[in-house]
C-alpha cells in the first residue's frame, strides 16, 4: 500500500529517507525552507555527498513519486504521515536544542487535515514525542493526529544500503492507528524479512541514544586498550582478534583509531551524560566516554611530538585525512582535525590532503594548509600521519611518498598500510595500538618497573 509521507526538513537523515521511501513505493514529499536548496534537490542535485543517493534520487524524481517544495500547507493536508527530520544542534554543555523541532510542529499543526500520524524521526530526548503532541494540540485543538517515534540506525556513507536493508525498524506508538501507518510504510521491508520491533514512545526514543552510546563507549573502551598497547606492548589488532571471536562481543566496530567523531555520536553521548547530570548519580561511566575520546587524541597528538623529537615550532606534518571516517565529506566532531589542533597548538605545520572532505575543511579549520593530493601533502614532512581510513590512502605509491617526506617517521592511527610495504619503501611505521619501534626499549623498563619495585617493598 502506498502511503503518501511529507518529510519536514532535507538534511542528511530526511534526504535519506525521502529518497529511499519513494524508491519503496510511497508518493513522498519533502519540505525545507531553504528555497535554494530545493531548487537544486529538484534538479536532481543531492547537495550530500552519500553513496547512492544521486541515482535513487534522480531515478524517484522520474517517476513522480518523490518532490521537493518549500510549501508547509499543501505538503502536510495531502499527507497520511508527517515525519520531522529536522536538526537538533548540540549546546556547549550537551543539551539538545529542539527549537527546530518545536518550530517544526507549530508549522505543521494549522494545515494537518483529516486523520494525520505525526512522526519525529530526528534523535531526540525522551519525552519530546510527546511534547510535539502538545504543542499541535495546543496551535490546532481540532486536529486529528497520533503520534509516532521512528528512529533511524543509519551510517553515513551506507544510508542508502542500511535503509533498504535495516538490523531493525523501530516503531513507538501507543495508538494503534500509528502503528499501521508505520507498519505500511515499511512494509515492503518487513515483507522481504526485516525486523520490524515495536516499542513504546519512549522505549524508542531512549533506544537511539541507547544505542549510539554502546557503540560510542564500545570504541572508547577499545582504544583506551590500543593506549596501553602503545605503552606496555601487545598490538590491538592481535587484541581484536582475540576479542571478536567471543560471540557476546562480535566481530564488528571494533577498529581502532583516533577515536570517535562525526555529527552523532558525540552529540548524542554528550546528550546523554547531559541528562544524567540532572538525574543525580545516573551515568557515571556513560558520563566518562567523551572525556575518554578528547584523551585518545590528545594522547595521539602527544606521541607524533615525543617521537620526531623536532622542536614543535619547526615540526612539519603532512596529514592524511580530514573526514570523521572514510566515504563521506563530513568533518563535523572529526578526530582527524582534533588530532591536527592538539598538533597545531603545539606550534607544528600542518599540510593537509583529504579525498572528499577538504572544502569542508576549508571552512572547520584555521591556519593550516591545504595540499592537492597525497604526495604534495607529504612533501617536507617530517611525519606523515593517516587519520582518515580512505581507500585511496590503501593504494598509494609508499616509495614515492616516503621520496616526498623529509623524515622518515610515517604514523598510520587507522591501521590502513600494509605494514612490510611501508616499510620497504624505507618509513618507520607507528601503528595505532602498538608501541613505536624506537620506543620498544622504554617499554621494557617501564614495564619491569611495578615488578621491582613490589619485591623491594615485600623485603622490607
Ligand atoms: C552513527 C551510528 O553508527 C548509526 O547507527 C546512527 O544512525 C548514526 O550515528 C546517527 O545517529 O545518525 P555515523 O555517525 O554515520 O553513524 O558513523 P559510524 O560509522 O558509526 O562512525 C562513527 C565514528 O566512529 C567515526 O569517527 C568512525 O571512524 C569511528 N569508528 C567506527 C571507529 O573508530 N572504529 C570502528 O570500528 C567504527
């Protein structure tokens, strides 16, 4: 059954889902203010950059099922189901701001005709369901609508994929009448198999954040454990393995790296210990995981200065990566340019080269300097540092890049290189979660220090 869906804002989670709803079969219409942006949505230009949207979008432009407008009132009396996606910026102190959303329902309340399900599909706080059911009860005392939270699972750079094929569909409803318009919208998934779980409004609203900060703490954990290999020894990668084959972990989200970034993760964490600090003695260790990741970069930071031992001032990088992770222009809360301002405030030169983010960057980042590729960005270095997973950095030319730099250190805090590769072609390579070869002596002493030091105390 075609249900007809206006999605109220075209940012990275309402574009998705326009796009993919209509590709399901739904006749869908997407809302924004932003009158330019509409122009180029209808034109077929995605303005993101995600794997397989532009061809899903131009493909449901064609067959009428998909349109872009920036009229409230039509878009939402034609529709069956009004989903909100619009942003929640985080503030300083990690409370969510919903204006957009609230805007968002008083937008939508005096043009809702006929039974409406009103759904917010944006990550937001529990309770806020609800607080959008007031606010249109409130503008629009006569409308008929039932509410529905629809949280979305989705990885930048696979949002497509992951849409056509969810883990899961989440639907918290307490009105039956929610629930089957729900149920028909993402019926052509549950019909191929798909989970469909349905929970209360709250349940589904609590499970999003729930669900980010397990994976968020997950990587906190796994590279506060790459930290003590790069200490003591042991390679996180050896780690990994040893890990993934308990079936209660997985085998998944466990590489390790400069930490965590992007625009959900941290957001969300931060939200979360946000709410706890108001719950009393709620969240103590939720509340730990973002001091744990600024830690990882800065400690990373740290390691790049201890070991190319040139005064800072004078310290030259060439940085490989941008982005918060590979296939994707984003550079929101990235851990590569976090690591490069922990670098920058020492007093280093930065040369920066990224595959997709740069023109973001341009406008994130101060006062380093921007190179056309890989090489160039190598040229002069005294080190060169992989912060960013692409693909393109898998297949350089090592022997032309290490020809590039003016020292030999290469730091690869991805784990991307091949390790006898970089090598032959003459770096020294400083993996991520395994101490630096220069530095394996030190490792030793400090290791045998706690020994003797208990034996003296046993004696006297
Ligand atoms: C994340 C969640 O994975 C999605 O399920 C969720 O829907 C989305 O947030 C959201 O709330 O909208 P995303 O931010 O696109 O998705 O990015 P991830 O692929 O989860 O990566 C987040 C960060 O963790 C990146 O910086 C990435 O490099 C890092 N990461 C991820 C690792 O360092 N190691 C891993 O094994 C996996």
């Amino acid at each position: 059954m075609s249900v007809k869906v206006t999605i109220v804002g075209t940012g990275y989670v309402g574009l998705t889902t326009a796009v993919c709803l209509a590709d399901l079969g739904h006749d869908v219409v997407a809302v924004d203010v932003n009158a330019e942006k509409i122009a180029r949505l209808s034109a077929g230009d995605p303005v993101i950059h995600e794997t397989g949207l532009k061809r899903l979008l131009v493909a449901n432009l064609a067959s009428g099922r998909l349109t872009f407008s920036n009229q409230m009132s039509d878009a939402v009396r034609r529709a069956d189901l009004v989903m909100i996606a619009v942003g929640t910026p985080p503030q300083a102190d990690g409370h969510v701001d919903l204006t957009f959303v609230e805007e968002a329902a008083d937008d939508i309340a005096p043009h809702l005709a006929g039974f409406t399900v009103v759904c917010v599909k944006s990550t937001v706080p529990a309770g806020t369901n609800r607080r959008v059911g007031e606010l249109i009860a409130y503008a629009n005392p006569r409308a008929d609508f039932a509410l529905l939270s629809n949280p979305e699972f989705l990885r930048e750079g696979r949002a497509i994929e992951e849409f056509m094929n969810p883990e899961r569909v989440v639907l918290g409803a307490e009105d039956p009448r929610a629930l089957a318009v729900g149920r028909a919208v993402y019926e052509p998934l549950t019909k191929r198999g798909r989970p469909l779980l349905t929970t209360s409004i709250e349940s589904a609203e609590v499970a999003k954040y729930a669900a980010n900060t397990f994976l968020a703490a997950r990587l906190a954990l796994l590279n506060e454990f790459a930290d003590i290999c790069e200490q003591v020894g042991g390679d996180i990668e050896e780690v990994v393995g040893v890990l993934s084959a308990d079936s209660r972990i997985g085998p998944h989200f466990l590489e390790p790296g400069p930490g965590f970034g992007g625009s959900c993760f941290p957001k969300d964490v931060g939200a979360v210990a946000y709410l706890c600090e108001g719950l009393g003695d709620a969240g103590g260790l939720i509340r730990t995981i973002l001091p744990s990741n600024a830690r990882r970069q800065q400690r990373l930071a740290r390691r790049i200065l201890e070991v190319c031992a040139v005064e800072p001032r004078q310290l030259r990088i060439g940085a490989l990566g941008l982005t918060f992770k590979a296939d994707t222009d984003d550079v929101r809360d990235s851990p590569a340019i976090a690591v490069i301002e922990h670098l920058k405030r020492a007093g280093a030169h930065i040369l920066a080269y990224d595959p997709a983010g740069m023109a973001n960057a341009r406008q994130a980042v101060t006062a380093i300097d921007f190179a056309g590729d890989a090489y160039e960005a190598a040229a002069g270095a005294h080190a060169v540092v992989v912060l960013t997973e692409w693909q393109e950095f898998r297949a350089l030319d090592l022997a032309k890049l290490r020809a590039a730099a003016s020292g030999p250190d290469l730091f690869d805090f991805r784990n991307v290189l091949d390790r006898q590769a970089v090598e032959r072609a003459g770096f020294i390579l400083h993996r991520t979660g395994a101490a630096s070869p220069s530095r394996r002596h030190d490792r030793v002493a400090v290791a045998a220090q706690p020994r003797s030091r208990q034996r003296s105390r046993a004696r006297s």
